[in-house]
C-alpha cells in the first residue's frame, strides 16, 4: 500500500497539467475572437447545437447561426459607441468527466475602453462551462454566465 501526503495527492499529473494549458489556450484564443469582432469565427468554437446563457441577452441563444447574431450585434454596437471590450478568464477550475467531458468553472472580467479615452472594469462574471473534443480540438456545449452584480 502507498500512501500519500495530502500535498502529492494534490499535486497534478503530467496529463492534467497538459489538458489545463489546452483549456487555458483555449480560452485565449475563444476571447481574443470576441473581442476582434470575428462573430463567425468565434462561433465555430461552440457546438452547431450549443447553449449561450448570458444575462445581457433575454433568452438563451441555441446554434451557432444564432451566436454569430448575437456576436455581431455587440461587435457592431461597441464600433458604434467607440468602446473596446476585452474579456480575462482566469481561475479555472477544471474536472474531467470519465467520459472525457470538461466541466469548467471560471472567473471573467471584462474590460471596457473608450478608444481615445480610459478604461475601466465593465462586468465581473462567473462562466460555467462543459466542453467537448472534437476532431479539430475543444469545442463549449453549454455557457452559462453569471453577473456579480445581478441577484
């Protein structure tokens, strides 16, 4: 029998540690298309049938057409108001389902900018995630996003 201290039993393994950083590029790459603006190529990284829960929209969007919409619509009124979004996931916390799923629990901030003009924190939200692999890497199945500043 081994046993081991509370310290090495929470210490990752090599597979874990690898599968983090895919979630954590993921991500990055997932929020640096919202925040260019690049509506359908954003949605290509969400399922053909997936769920977006987010307080700022009055239901649920379903499918990828419906996430270009949606994308572009904000895309369009940040150009207009001259505002600059840029969204921070941090704070993951990770579990692999037995089946392969991902189920991630995540902080995000976004950051709004005037452009010729300052910044400040605009939302300060906790994303609810599961995502699945594909062929072509990790896709979100289901989003929900919550707002701290919601009840």
């Amino acid at each position: 029998m081994t046993v081991r201290s509370e310290a090495e039993a929470l210490r990752p393994t090599d597979a874990f540690a690898a599968l983090y950083a895919q979630v954590q590029q993921f991500y990055a790459h997932q929020m640096q298309l919202l925040d260019a603006g690049e509506a359908e190529r954003w949605a290509t990284t969400f399922t053909e049938d997936a769920r977006f829960d987010v307080p700022t929209l009055p239901k649920p969007v379903h499918g990828r057409p419906g996430l270009v919409i949606a994308a572009q619509r904000s895309a369009d009124a940040l150009a207009e108001a001259g505002e600059r979004h840029r969204h921070f996931i941090g704070m993951l916390d990770l579990t692999e389902r037995p089946d392969g799923v991902l189920d991630v629990r995540a902080y995000t901030i976004v950051y709004a900018s005037r452009i010729g003009g300052g910044c400040r924190v605009h939302r300060v939200c906790v994303c609810t995630d599961v995502l699945v692999r594909s062929g072509d890497g990790l896709h979100v199945r289901t989003r929900t996003v919550t707002r701290d500043d919601f009840p």
